[in-house]
C-alpha cells in the first residue's frame, strides 16, 4: 500500500510535468488531491503497527539491498501530520500560482517531494531512509531555485549544507554495516546493536553518533549551522516557503528521535555513561546546542528587516527549543519537543502562508514598505495575529501548550540555566514578531499600497484551516498529546498523563479548557466596559497627535509617519560586535576554496606546461607507489 | 459561580489600583513638596474619561485596547489573592501567568500602534526592549523560587511561607526580593524606567492617540496591572495573606517603594536600562540561583 502510493505519487509527478504549460489550474489541483488521498491513505493505516513491506532490489557483493516500509508510531505521527500540512498549504498555491512562470517544475518536484516526505517518515532501513533523504535534498533544492539569481545563491547554502550531512549519514550507515555486531540496515535493529557495541568501544559509538547528527543538524539547522534557513526560505517561492519552515526543516529532529534518542536511552540504561540529573553528557551537551540555537535565532530575528527572513530566523529559534527539550531525553522533554515539531509546522505554516498573501498583493518583503494592511487584509491579518500569538507561547493558542511542557520538562529535570536561556529566547520572541505584526499590518498604510484588496477565497481557505486548528489544537492538546504519549512509550518511557483538555507534570497541572475559558470571559468584561460610554468617532489614519502642527505644511506623508525602518536600533547596537550570523565564516569557506580550486583549475586551462608537470609527477608517485606495494 | 469570582476579582482588583494610582499621586506630590490631587482623584479621573467623546482610526485599535484590558483582568484570575483564586484548578501556575500577562501587553501595543502614531510606536518598542532586559532577571528569581520549592504553583509558595515574618521568602532570600522589586519597578513603568511612557519626549508614548472611553479603559487597564504586578510580588515574597486587607496593605506596601524611588530618580535611556538589568540584577539573581542549587 505504501509503494502502491508513492509509485501513484511519481505517475502524478509526470502527469503534472507533460500536462503542459497552459492548464495551471488542473496541474495543481491534481497536487492536492493527491495529498488529501496520500492523507487518507495515511489515515487508514492508522493503528496497524505490525505493518511491513519489503522489497528486493539487487544484491553486490553480498550485500543485499532492499526497500523496507513499516509504520511505526512515531513514523505514521510525522508523516500523517506533514502530509496533512503539506495539503492545507496546496489549496493556497492553487490559486497563487496561476499567475506565476516557472510553476511547472515546481508543481512536478513538489509532487515528488510530498512522496519522499511520505518514504522518510515510513522507512524501515537506513537505505530507503538515506534514497528518500537524497530525493528530498535534490528536489527541494531545484524548488528553492527554478532558475532566479538571488535563490540560486541562497540554495547553495543549503544543498552544500545538506549535502554535508548526507554524506556523514552514509558514512554512518557503511560504519554501522561494517560492525560485526551490528551488521544490518534495518533502523531498529542497528540501534540496539549499537547499544551493546557501547561495552565495547564507547568512542566509535559516539563518533557514529555525531555523523549521524551531523546529518540532523545541518537539516535542522541547528547551531553552528544555523544560518541557511534565512537564506533558502527566505528565497524560496513564496508558497513553498510554508513547507520548507513547517514541515522539511524537522527531519533532522524527526531523526534525532528516531535513532539519537534511543540509542542515548538504551545506553542509559545499560549504566555505562556518565550522566548529569540523569542525562548523558553528551546529549546536556547538545541541549545546550539547542538553547543556543534558540537564542542566537532570536537575537538574529530581532535585527532583520526582511519579513520572510524573520520569520526564518524564528524557525530557527522554536528548533531550538525543541531540541533542547528532547535531548533532555525526560517523557516530559519528548512530549514537549515533538508537541511543539507538530505546533511549529502548524502556525509557522500559516504564518508564512500569511506573508505569501502579503507578497502575493503588494510584492514587498522589506517590512518597512510595508504598514497598516489590517483593515485591508482582515482574514490575513488574523491569520497573522493568531499564529504570532501562538508562536510567542500565548494561552490559548496551540503554542503555549508545547512551550508549557518544555518548561515543565526543564525545570523538572533540574536545568535552571537551560531554562532561562530558553526564557530569554521566548522573551525575545514578542520582539520581533510585534515588530513584524506592527510594520506589516499596523500603523500608516503607504499611498501606493491604498488599492491593495484582501487575496481570493481559494487562499483564504487554508488560513481559515490553520485558524481553526491553532485554536483547538490550543484547548484541546490532548488529542495530539495521546498519539505522542504512544511514541513516548514505544521508546520505553512512561508517557506524560494527559486528558483531553489537561496537561499533568511533576510540578503542576494545566486545563486548557479553563484557560481558554477565561481568556473568553475577560474578553467579555473587556467587551462590555467598551460598550458604555459615548460612542467612538472614527478619524482619518493621518489624523494623529503631532503637537499642533499640521502634517500637510510640512509635507508629511503616511510612509513618514510609519515607524518601521531600524525599529530596535538601539538594541541591535549592543549586539553589533557580536558575530551570530556564521554566514561570514561559511562565506569565508566559499571564498577560500573558490581561490584554491581556481588556482588548481589554472594551472590546466593556461599552461600545457603545467599539466604536463602535474601529470608527470601524478605518474611518478603512481610508479612508486606500485614498487613499495 | 466561577463568573461571579471573576467579576468580584476584576472589580476589586480595579477599585484596589484605582485607589493606588490616586494615593500614589498625593504621596509624589509630597515628596515634591506640592500639595497634589485628593486621593479619590483617579476615579474621578475614569468616570470623567469614560464620559467624553472619543476617537478611534480603525477596528484594529478597539480590539487591541479590550484584548489589553483583558488580558490583565484574566491573569488576575489565576493569581492566589489572599487564598482564593478565581481558577482553583490552576492554583496560580506561574509560567501560565506569566504569557497569560503578556496577552495584555500585546492587546495594548497592537491598539496604539494600529493608531498610526509614530510616537506610540516608539513607546511600544522601547518597552518591549526593556522588557527582554527586566524578564530575564526576574525569571532567573522565579526559577530559583520553583527551585526551592519542587513546585511552579504561586499557592504552594505561598503555602511554604506560612508561619511567621521569619519564613518569608523576603527573608529567606533576600537577594531574590531585591531583584523583583527592581523588576517590578520596570514592569510598572516608574523612574528610572520610564523610557516607554517618557511625556516629555515622546508625548507619552503608548498613550498619545487614546482619549475619552478608549483612555479610560486605559486607566483601567494600568490599575489592574498594579494590582497584579504587586500581587505577585506579595505572593513571591511576602507570604501572601490571609484576609484580603492584609494582602492590600501589603501590596500597597510595595507599591510605596517603587513609588519613593519613581519619586526622586530621573530617567534611563531604554537601552541604558537593558544593559543595567543584564549586569546588576542579573548578577544578583544568578548569586541567588546559585546559592538556592548548591
């Protein structure tokens, strides 16, 4: 059933690419009907863990290659969320690419790359596992890229990055092959030998380790490879850019959780590893990593004028914070990290989708052109406003329910410094994302923006979609909490006690029903204060305080008067000596090796006299060589 | 029942802050050596405002200044004031009442800025720069508090501080105290950090585009956020209380300090402000933080 649906994918792929440039339309809504059937197909294997498929493809040299499917519990929850996400966002890029060139591939690739998504999450062994991760990185890149000069730039970052990765997780998997007690390509089966290879050799188990965090990390972005994401979801269409900061930049953490967590756990509890409050070192140590990650993507959200790269940046940061929680490798640490995985893709989905809606109308992304688009673009706005309220960690949307596990997590396993770097990034996060509501959607609207309407009701259907599953999945976590409760307990640990509404720790207990209600009772109180009293009189948005003069004399205008350009100026200027963006360093890097590989490529293209010395010399070392052999 | 609580608590906690701000008033006066406002000043002040006309530049500013008022009247809920609480079930969870708050900061900044006015903008990013300075300290202090206590419930804590003057946490741990009375200060926007409101420079910042009703739920609003910011410093530290006078008194008790010190200090610049709170009270936080897990 599940090669059934990604050949169907790949057909559909091609289907799309041959239909031709004209039918827009037809190319994608195919695309998502077939991620609300991928969806469904999903949806009916629910429950059915024992299931497994297995194909035979060749062997070479005695070792056989094959693909293997299983649906395991935290695969099926990532892929069934990814895919449901994946087809909220195509209803939006139905109508928005009607009017857009280089849809074709784009359309063809996305197709491709929902059914890699769907091979990732599902996979059984590191082969199928490492082809779907291949085809992942290649499509998306071509995505980023269709052929624009500044995304090819920003692409690069992340196919380099990526690749990096990719290629430590293959040597990874050959390493993990090549250990006679281990000896196998099946995920489950290597963790548990590589367990026992911990009695052993404890450094190559940590060498593996890291390769395969390698791999994660420069996916995830995680610190020190934080600063692709400003780069390629910034450059990237405008309707992937959902995609690739909701759902493609948690496969890293996706495999943390798959291979990371329960190898540290199995160790753990073999009793060989120091450990700290219970915690292995290293994985303290890659907390930290997170809590970085989470404050250097703040403060770096904090500086940025572009509104798509601030919204990359806070990706950044909320991937700390989940992986800070997970690497703490508590029930309540696991919960809280894949709880807020599965919120981030949700509202940072829709807050993306709400600047597409922006750009889609008004082709700015510097905020400071931008202002006062509230009353233009109510349904945007509100899209906007709950899923900044939700990323701040705001009661009662969805992510204050993760944020409140995380803390909970934190502070039950006796971290206080950990939980207040997270604070300080959390504290940061109402920053930046006021400044991006205020300088998009408040204050003065610009004149030349005064025609700009609200977008069609095709791309509003997904906002009204993501409104609706930010504010339940707000008051009632349980219902995702449970799926995650059984994650929890496949890796052997006690699964936090939630009810539908309640969320219970060590420390306290939440009711997100009794949140929510409040929170609409004071709105109530607030509403009939409002009431009494005279009634409002409405003035022009020009007619402001400026003490006593009139702003006509002086030629004022409505983008004058909007406060946006440099907003925390003075803030950015305590940071100014402080390098965060590792983009110089990975510039330098570039820089260096393009200086090198040109001076090695000189030395062929102008002088035959040269090449003829380094091949002469090639052949000399070859002769020697052959005689000491 | 749980509206009838709310509705006792939000108009309680109004009258209680409309009764400091008009106290507050007289007693800087004092220390000015003027004779100042009766005390009843600010009720009058909120009957008056919500008589006049008013202005509005769109939907967006209405529902920012309501949402701010209610935010803070429903974090109110959740706080233990003198062993009640309008949400038992909670019990004063400390982390909700900290974001449940900022729902009325935000309700705020997203109504006076949506005004257009440059000024009011100014103001709102000024306090949300120093808010990233005082928070930090301040929840550095929580944490150490939880700490001690195995516990994130603001009535557990008050729990462990019953039983005398002696087992108060102001006590216990001094430096905790100082560092949530200098936050407090900046919570409450008094001198020396007052940047966000600063009349003088930037037409009071958040408050130029409000008149009439929309500055009078306003007024409301700051009078309910004095009674919540002292309320949970008289939780954190002071013990709480056991009749609701007593928790007054010594919320007013607070409030008199960061009023003394508003008094007579000038004011920061904001960014001034955020490097002062990252160097003093952090230390001292991280001195208590480190005192209470060793």
């Amino acid at each position: 059933m599940i090669l059934t649906s990604l050949t169907i994918t790949v057909v559909v792929a091609f289907v799309a690419a041959v239909i031709g440039t004209k039918p827009k339309w037809l190319r994608w809504t195919i695309f998502s009907a077939l991620l609300a059937y991928l969806s469904w197909v999903l949806w009916s294997l629910y429950g059915r863990w024992d299931y497994a498929e297995s194909y035979r493809l060749f062997s070479l040299g005695g070792v056989k290659f094959s693909l293997n499917f299983a649906i395991t519990k935290l695969g099926w929850f990532f892929a069934f969320f990814t895919t449901l996400i994946n087809f909220v966002i195509s209803i939006f890029s139905i109508r928005k690419n009607l009017a857009e060139r280089d849809e074709l591939g784009i359309c063809a690739l996305w197709i491709l790359l929902a059914g890699a998504n769907m091979a990732i999450f599902l996979a059984a062994d590191w082969i199928t596992l490492f082809i779907a991760w291949e085809v992942m990185t290649w499509t998306s890149y071509f995505i980023i890229t269709p052929g624009w000069k500044n995304s090819f730039r920003a692409a690069n970052y992340y196919f380099l990055l990526s690749m990096l990765g990719a290629y430590a997780m293959l040597v990874a998997i050959w390493w993990l092959w090549a250990i006679p007690s281990v000896h196998t390509f099946n995920i489950a089966q290597s963790i548990s030998g590589l367990a026992n290879y911990w009695s052993v050799s404890p450094t190559s188990v940590v060498i593996i380790a890291i390769l395969f965090l390698l791999g994660f990390f420069s996916k995830s972005s995680v610190f020190p490879f934080h600063p692709w994401p400003s780069e390629a979801h910034a450059e990237a269409p405008d309707d992937f850019s959902p995609y690739l900061s909701g759902i493609m930049i948690k496969y890293g953490l996706y495999g943390v959780v798959l291979f990371v967590v329960p190898l540290f756990l199995a160790i753990v509890r073999s009793g060989g590893a120091h450990t700290i409050n219970g915690v292995p070192v290293i994985s303290y140590v890659l907390a930290w990593f997170g809590a970085i990650t989470a404050v250097i993507g703040t403060i770096l959200a904090i500086m940025e004028n572009d509104m798509k790269r601030l919204a990359a940046w806070s990706t950044v940061a909320n991937i700390g914070y989940a992986a800070t929680a997970i690497f703490i490798l508590t029930p309540l640490g696991l919960t809280g990290g894949i709880f807020h995985i599965v919120n981030h893709a949700v509202f940072k989905s829709m807050i993306f989708v709400a600047l597409a809606a922006v750009k889609f109308r008004t082709h700015e992304r510097q905020m400071h052109r931008l202002g006062g688009l509230a009353t233009k673009m109510p349904i945007t706005f509100l899209t906007f406003l709950l899923g900044i309220i939700a990323a701040a960690g705001i009661p009662p949307m969805n992510g204050y329910a993760s944020k409140w596990l995380i803390y909970q997590a934190l502070l039950a396993a006796k971290f206080p410094f950990l939980t207040t770097m997270i604070f300080i990034a959390s504290t940061g996060a109402f920053m930046y994302l006021f400044r991006a509501l205020h300088s998009i959607f408040l204050g003065q609207l610009p004149e030349r923006l005064s025609g700009v309407r609200e977008v069609p009701f095709i791309m509003q259907i997904p906002m009204y979609l993501g409104m609706l599953a930010m504010i339940l999945m707000g008051v009632f976590p349980g219902y995702i909490l449970k799926p995650i409760g059984g994650i929890v307990a496949a890796l052997g640990l006690e699964p936090v006690k939630v009810t539908t509404t309640k969320m219970f720790s060590v420390l306290s207990v939440v009711d997100s029903l009794a949140v929510y209600n409040m929170f609409a009772l004071s709105f109530a109180a607030a509403f009939v204060l409002y009431l009494i009293g005279k009634a409002r009189r409405k003035v022009a948005p020009l007619d402001t305080y400026t003490a006593g003069q009139n702003p006509a004399d002086f030629g004022v205008t409505t983008e004058m008067l909007h406060f946006a350009y440099k907003f925390y100026a003075p803030f950015s200027k305590m940071f100014k000596n402080i390098r965060l963006n590792y983009k110089v360093y990975y510039d330098d890097i570039a820089k260096n090796t393009q200086v090198f590989s040109e001076w090695f490529s000189g030395i062929f293209k102008f002088s035959t006299m040269g090449a003829t010395i380094w091949f002469v010399g090639a052949i000399v070392i070859i002769i020697i060589a052959g005689w000491l052999g | 029942m749980i509206v009838v609580k709310f509705i006792i608590f939000s108009a309680l906690s109004v009258a209680v802050g409309l009764l400091f701000m008009g106290i507050g008033r007289k007693y800087t006066a004092r220390i000015h050596r003027r004779y100042g406002p009766p005390f009843w000043q600010s009720y009058i002040d909120v009957i008056k405002l919500f008589s006049k006309k008013s202005i509005s530049h769109n939907w967006v500013m209405d529902f920012g200044i309501m949402m701010g008022l209610a935010g803070i009247l429903g974090t109110i809920a959740f706080v233990p004031i003198a062993g009640h609480t309008v949400v038992d079930s909670m019990q004063g969870n400390i982390i909700i009442i900290l974001y449940f708050m900022t729902i009325g900061y935000l309700g705020m900044a997203m109504g006076v800025s949506a005004s257009g006015n440059p000024n009011a903008t100014i103001g709102i990013a000024r306090a949300l720069t120093m808010m990233l300075g005082y928070e930090i300290p301040f929840v550095i202090v929580v944490v150490s508090l939880i700490f001690v206590n195995k516990s994130s419930l603001l009535a557990d804590f008050v729990a462990s501080q019953s039983g005398g003057i002696l087992h108060w946490n102001i006590v216990r741990y001094p430096l905790a105290y100082i560092v949530g009375q200098i936050s407090l200060q900046a919570m409450l926007g008094e001198k020396p950090f007052d940047a966000m409101v600063a009349p003088s420079e930037i037409a009071s910042g958040p408050m130029v585009e409000l008149s009439g009703k929309m500055m009078g739920l306003g007024f409301v609003q700051h009078a309910a956020q004095i009674f919540l910011e002292t309320a949970l410093i008289v939780d954190l530290f002071l013990g709480g209380a056991s009749t609701i006078w007593v928790f007054v008194l010594k919320q007013f008790v607070v409030f008199l300090i960061a009023l003394s010190f508003n008094a007579v200090f000038p004011r920061f610049r904001f960014e001034d402000v955020v490097k002062w709170f990252w160097r003093w009270p952090f230390a001292i936080s991280i001195i208590q933080l480190l005192l209470v897990i060793l």
